[in-house]
C-alpha cells in the first residue's frame, strides 16, 4: 500500500462559523457537529479570529481510493504508530483516509510504516 506526504504544515483548530473559512483554499476539512465547528487547514490558511487552534501538524494520505469493503486499513496504520508512541489525527474522505502527526514525529511515522512494508512517497 503506498503513502504519499503531504508537502504543507497543518494546523487544526475550531471556528465560530464557516465564514470564517477560506472556501477558495486548495486543501482543507470541514466537521461539523452539534457542539462545534472544526476545521483542518494549511497553516498559512487558519483562520485569524481561531476560537482555538493547534499547529505543527504534518500528514501523509493513503493514495488510491479505497472500497467501503475494506476493513482495519486505517486500524493496522494507527496500531502500528501506537505501538511507537506516536500519536495521530485521522480524517476520511470519499476516496481515502488522510493521517496527520505531530511535525516532531512526522518523519520517523513515515520511517515506521516504510518498514513496515508501506511504500512512501
């Protein structure tokens, strides 16, 4: 299974409403639930008026689209980074699943998972 980094800085945080979003950016997540409004962003792209936020996020996506069918993808990637004490964010999109760690860790999860047998690009 092959893993391509993503080539920016993130930054996760929650806004007051999604017009404090930049819409036209070129990469972000929006969650929405009855209690809040997060969003997942370029760190060039985070809102000024953040209610709160959290820099220094760096992530990787599983490349190719992934079948609803298939089970534990996500689970196996997450156990492998839990048992090396490196914790991730995850968010899923229609296509794939995106993984983001602490820029600290970023390089030796990737490391990690290469010899676990995952191709990183």
């Amino acid at each position: 299974m092959e893993l391509k980094r993503l080539g920016h800085k993130l930054t996760v945080c929650k806004v007051s409403g999604v017009t404090d979003i930049d819409l036209q950016a070129d990469f972000y997540f929006i969650g929405k639930t009855d209690e809040e409004l997060s969003l997942v962003c370029k760190t060039e792209d985070t809102p000024e008026n953040a209610l709160a936020r959290e820099d220094g996020w760096r992530g990787f996506r599983i490349q190719g689209e992934l079948d609803f069918a298939l089970i534990g993808i996500l689970a196996k990637l997450s156990g492998i980074l839990a048992a090396h004490k490196i914790g991730i964010f995850a968010v899923s999109t229609y296509n794939t699943d995106y993984i983001l760690v602490k820029e600290e860790n970023f390089a030796r999860a990737l490391s990690i998972l290469a010899s676990e047998g995952y191709t990183v690009s």
